[in-house]
C-alpha cells in the first residue's frame, strides 16, 4: 500500500535536488556540472538506500531535509524582499520540510517502511 506513495517521495526528493542544476543548465550555466552531476549521484545512492530498508539512510535523509528545507526557506525569505523570486525560493523550502514530514510521518510510507526494515533484520541478531 505504502509503495506507490515511497516511490513519489523519493523521487520529489530527487526531484527536488536537481531541479536548481536542471534550470541552471536550461540557462546555460553549465560551470560546474561535474559537482552537480557527483551530488545528483550521492542523492540517488542516499535515496536508494531509502529505498532497501536503510535506518540509518532514512534518518539522514530525514535530517538532511529538514535542516535544508530551513535553510533554503529562509534563504527565499530574504530574497523574497527584493525578488519575487525568493517567494519560489521559500516554496522549494517547504517542500523539502514536507516530503521530511512524509517520510516520518505518513502512515502508508511508515508501515511499507517499517516492513523494509524488518525484512533486513531478519538475518540479524539483535
């Protein structure tokens, strides 16, 4: 049940990472993209990981998101008083503190988790 809606977070997240390099690209701005390009490979490896049952992977990348979500909240606010601009900015903030929330707090994505995570204890002592 909780498949489809992982599946959606996940990729929001992705998503969501590469969108600024995509439209700097789209720009033409193309300085840089070898960093982007390691970073968007980091991000999936991270998501991946997600993606199999990793504990540790979920809470790093539920932290990851809710410091950056911050982070890039505030930074649109700031912009947001001499740009409009800013205020996509502070959009894309509360989209990463969002799909955080999802990935901690939706109960389909919680069990079809919580069934990862213990098919990857089965082999295990604890």
């Amino acid at each position: 049940m909780g498949r489809p809606y992982t599946l959606a977070t996940l990729a929001g997240l992705f998503g969501l990472t590469l969108l600024p390099f995509l439209a700097g690209v789209l720009q033409g701005q193309t300085a840089g993209w070898g960093r982007e390009l390691l970073y968007a490979a980091l991000t999936a490896l991270l998501l991946a990981s997600v993606w199999r049952g990793g504990v540790w992977s979920w809470r790093l990348t539920v932290a990851l998101c809710m410091v950056a979500g911050v982070l890039v909240f505030i930074a649109g606010m700031f912009a947001g008083l001499v740009a409009w601009q800013g205020w996509a900015v502070s959009v894309g903030g509360l989209a990463y503190i969002a799909c955080a929330l999802l990935l901690v707090g939706h109960p389909a994505i919680r069990a079809f988790l919580d069934s990862r995570w213990a098919a990857r204890g089965v082999g295990r002592r604890t």
